[in-house]
C-alpha cells in the first residue's frame, strides 16, 4: 500500500497524459479547467488503493479511478450551475468564467467521457464495472434531485436528508472502492464490504463538508463559507437546530430560510449563531464522528491484511480531521 500523495501522483500523471483538450475548443476547455482545478482526488485515490489492498496492480485501475474522477467533476460543474456557486476550489465556477450554456454541454461531454475510459478493460471486467457506474450515476442524480427539492420543502426529516446525502455523496465514494476491488478480483463479497466502508465514509464526508461550509476557513475551504445557508439548504446543521431550537430561535430559523436578503453576511453570522447555541454544531460533529466509527467497523470483515487495515483507518481518520 503507497502512502496516499503517491497515488495522488500516479493519478494525476495519468490525468495529464489523458488531457481532454481537443477542438471544438469551447467544449474541452471548460472539461480541462475543472479537472485541472486540483482538489483532494479522493474518490481515484481510493479506487488506486482498494485495487492495491486486494494484491491488483493499482496502474490497471487507472483507467478507472479516471473515469469516477471525471463524472465527479462533471457533478460539480452541473451542481454549480444549480447552486449559483461563485467558487470552486478557490477558483471561478466554469459558468462563471464561461457561460451557463458552456457549463451545461462541456458537463455532458464529461458524462460520457467517463463511461468512454471504462472500454479500457476486457468484458467481463467491463460488465461489472459499467453495471457499478450505472447505478451509482443514476443515485447521484436522485441525489441531487432530493437536495433541490428540500430547498421549498419545510418538512425536511433528518433520515430524509441522510438518505439524500448517501445518494449524492456516498454512494459515489463506496463505488469508487467497489470498482478498484472489481479490478483486483476481490470475491463478491468482500466487494460489497469495501463498498459499504466507503458508503460510510462518504457520508461521514458530505457531513464533513456541511460542518465546513459554514465553519470552515475561507482561506483554506475552497469554495464560498456560508453558501449553503445562503442557498437556503436543509442541512444536517440546519435541521437539528431546528430540533435544539426555542420558538424564537425556530422562527428566526424559518424565516431566515425562506429569504435572500441583500447582506448575506448578517444572514449568515445570525445562523451561525444559533448552530453553535443550540448544539447543532455538536451534534454534527458527533454524527461525522459515529459514520467514521461505522465505516471502521466493516474493516474486521475485509479479507486483506492488518497491515492495510490499519491503512483504511488511518485514510479515514485523516480525511475525517480535514480543514479543507
């Protein structure tokens, strides 16, 4: 098992020698810009490992973990069309420095972009992996179909959101895994135990990323701090404040929730406040916590060695204690 900034290596050589850029030039070059933008290359990064774990030669999965970062990327670029999102990755949002009509179609050609990487592998391996990609694409669509209905819905239960966030976020992480231990020829079994690591894992994630958006320092962060609570978005904060609250901070919730004041500063900092009063800040953290305790409880049913257990948990561990 490489240490972490290894793969990240690996993958990102292999990005650079698969560059997208070709004509007509206003399509690819928004697909190259995105890619390009960095990030933590979480989701190849853990197809790379899982097929090294399970004894695969982690350069077979390349191909692979290309293919997942791309769709991942095409998400980001369709979901900061429907966020307004100023910022990714401290950087313009392709809309932003291109056009909306530009964001739409170079994220089409992404989509099939990455279902195209998958014809490196033979049939059989193809199958399994195309038939993993399949289902997971469509999640992640119902995912965020979910987060944009909880927008104009006030309803919003936690278990509701946790479903929407396990759609969006997790299933993509868990098939990244799953598709690295495919190529490795990890029994099936033990397939659908890595998935269900990252399945947690991403979860524990996406609560991360909440945490962060409203906690997190602009410097590091990446993207606007505060933006889902501009987006008036039901997160995992917002809903167990909703719990914690008195009335008047209930209201003052609600209210907030269902505007888009001018200062967006004062919006922000006044929600803020409450997340913190009433525990809702805690409580998130102890629910990223028990995801991560979650994903670290498969890990005795992997069939791999101690040594890359420990590797596993150490991953997680890190990726749990982020600032970015």
């Amino acid at each position: 098992m490489l240490s972490i900034q290894e793969y990240q290596s690996y993958f990102v050589a292999h990005l650079k020698k698969n560059a997208v850029a070709q004509d007509p030039e206003n399509l690819y070059e928004p697909a190259e810009y995105i890619l390009n933008l960095g990030g933590k290359r979480l989701r190849p990064v853990l197809t790379l490992m899982t097929t090294d774990i399970y004894n695969g030669d982690y350069k077979e999965a390349l191909s692979a973990a290309l293919s997942i970062e791309v769709f991942h990327n095409f998400t980001l670029v369709h979901d900061d069309i429907m966020d307004d999102a100023p910022l990714r990755r401290g950087h313009q949002t392709v809309h932003e420095k291109w056009d909306i009509n530009t964001g739409i179609l170079s994220g089409d050609a992404m989509l099939i972009m990455a279902y195209k990487f998958l014809e490196y592998y033979d049939s059989e391996i193809f199958k399994s992996l195309i038939s993993v990609f399949t289902k997971t694409a469509l999640e992640v669509c119902e995912g965020q179909q979910y987060d944009v209905d909880f927008e104009t819905r006030d309803d919003v239960t936690i278990p509701e959101y946790l479903k929407m966030i396990e759609y969006k976020t997790g299933v993509l992480v868990a098939a990244a895994m799953k598709m690295g231990a495919i190529i490795a020829g990890a029994s099936e079994t033990d397939q659908d135990h890595i998935y269900n690591f990252g399945r947690h894992l991403g979860i524990a994630f996406q609560l991360q990323d909440d945490y962060l958006d409203a906690f997190g320092d602009p410097k590091t962060f990446g993207k606007q701090v505060g933006g889902d609570i501009i987006e008036n978005k039901k997160t995992y904060l917002y809903l167990k404040a909703l719990a914690f609250s008195d009335d008047d901070d209930k209201a003052t919730l609600q209210r907030l929730f269902s505007s888009n004041p001018d200062d967006d500063s004062q919006k922000i900092n006044t929600v803020k406040a409450i997340f913190k009063s009433t525990g809702a800040s805690e409580a998130t953290k102890n629910a990223i916590e028990g995801y991560t305790e979650k994903a670290y409880s498969v890990l005795e049913y992997l069939d791999i060695s101690s040594q890359n257990k420990k590797g596993l948990k150490a991953f997680a561990f890190n990726l749990m204690n982020r600032t970015t």
